[in-house]
C-alpha cells in the first residue's frame, strides 16, 4: 500500500509534449529546451521503439501529421528516423538525446505500444535513468510489466487502475478509503472530466492525497481551469502553453 505523504507546497507545471512554442515542433530537443528554459522540471513525452529498438519520443505510431511521411516509427531504423525532418521544424529525438542534453529535468514517460516496452526496460537499466523518469500507460498490462522489470520505478495508474479508484470499487477497500495500489504508483494522471462527467472532485484530491498518490490532470490550456484545478489541490497540470501555467502558479504565490 502506497504510504500517506505531505501534499507538495507547489505544484508542478509539466510540459506536455515540450509544450508548444512558434516555430518548433512537439516533442523536439528544442521544445524540451524552450521549457527546461522556462523553469519546468517535469516533461511529458511519448515514446515509439524503431525496427532495431531505438527510443523516439513520438505521440503518433506513424510519421504522417508530424513528417507527412507513409511510416510506421517501428517499421524504421534509427539512422533513418534520425533524419526524418519535422514539418513544424526539428528532427524526431532519441530518448536517450534528450535525457543526455537536459540533465537537470524529469520526465513522464507514455509508453505507447507493446512493442516498446523491451526497449524502454533496457533504456532505463541501460542509462540508469530509474530515478528521473516515470512511466505511463493508458493500458495496465502495460505498466504491470513495466513494473515487473523495474522495481522502483515511478508509475501513473493505468485506466482501469484509475476507473476503480474513482468509483471508490478497489478491491476490499471501503468507499473513500485509502486505495491500495501496486508498489511505485505515485501519481494518478487524469483528464478533468470525461464525458462531461466531472472526474477531478475535492474528494477524488483527498482520497488520491489520502494513499501517497500525486494527481496530475491533463491537457489544460486556459487560466480559469488551471486555476480551479489547483485550488481542489491537485499536484500538477499538464499543458502545451507553459508560459501561462507558470504564470499562474507565480500569481498564486503572490
């Protein structure tokens, strides 16, 4: 069971996908740099393995929005995706470029298909990055893997994870109870609502606070949701316009 912990002093803006900035593409070196620059310590990527088990930070499975290239990332080597130029500027990283130039950040990691699950546990045994990342997954089975091969490693809950933890239905745990999650879950990562039905509440904060957990919601792009998500006490709000987010957090500091 996750232990009962001090609800952070500040909360974190994270970067989503590097957050967006003119001229530079999502998920790019320069995008993690305009926001490392703007003072975030915690980015949010996604990553996809290539044909020889290479690491990209990538949303989509395929090149076509972000290269307009027919391409699947997997069906790919590196050396070639390494020249993959971007149609909003930037080329596609390597994960390990990333955590390489920018020592001094954290990053939350979605590891978006099955078959990069291998890559990712030898990446991070590899590069000893364990204590600066943590790992996502909308699919359990995923990150029950994951956590199988990394003891210790940080990890959101996966949806079914959370849609229990929700509805206050974990196993042999009263309504409003402290949640017993699996060991290295520290953070529930959720969108504010979904289907218009209110998820982020005062009592899901004091529930996930109540079991050691974070709560992270996402993606959040204007001031007044920003601001009434943090006066529910949630830990980090993820967004594409850094710049406000920090913002916000400074007003509320006075």
């Amino acid at each position: 069971m996750n232990s009962q912990r001090e609800v952070i002093a500040d909360p974190e803006i994270i970067a989503h996908r590097g957050g967006l900035w003119p001229g530079m593409s999502e998920n790019t070196l320069e995008a993690f740099t305009a926001a490392a620059a703007a003072g975030v310590e915690w980015m949010e990527t996604d990553v996809h393995a290539s044909a020889d088990g290479i690491l990209f930070a990538a949303h989509d499975a395929d090149l076509n929005r972000i290269a307009g290239l027919p391409h699947s990332i997997r069906d790919l080597p590196a050396d070639e995706l390494d020249d993959v130029e971007l149609l909003a500027g930037g080329r596609l990283p390597r994960l390990e470029a990333l955590l390489e130039a920018l020592p001094g950040v954290q990053w939350n990691i979605d590891v978006k298909a099955a078959h990069s699950i291998g890559p990712m546990i030898r990446f991070a045994h590899n590069f000893n990055a364990v204590d600066r990342i943590r790992l996502a997954s909308f699919d359990s089975r995923t990150l029950r893997r994951l956590r199988t091969a990394l003891p210790g490693v940080r990890t959101s809950t996966g949806t079914t994870e959370t849609a229990l933890f929700a509805l206050g239905r974990l196993p042999g745990v009263p309504d409003h109870g402290v949640a017993p999650l699996p060991p290295g879950v520290d953070a529930l990562q959720v969108p504010a609502s979904f289907r218009r039905i209110p998820v982020v509440t005062a009592d899901f904060v004091a529930r996930a606070h109540q079991s050691g957990l974070f709560v992270h919601v996402w993606t959040i792009n204007d001031e007044a949701t920003m601001r009434s998500l943090l006066d529910l006490g949630v830990d980090g709000i993820v967004t594409d316009d850094v710049d406000l987010g920090l913002e916000v957090l400074a007003s509320r500091r006075g």
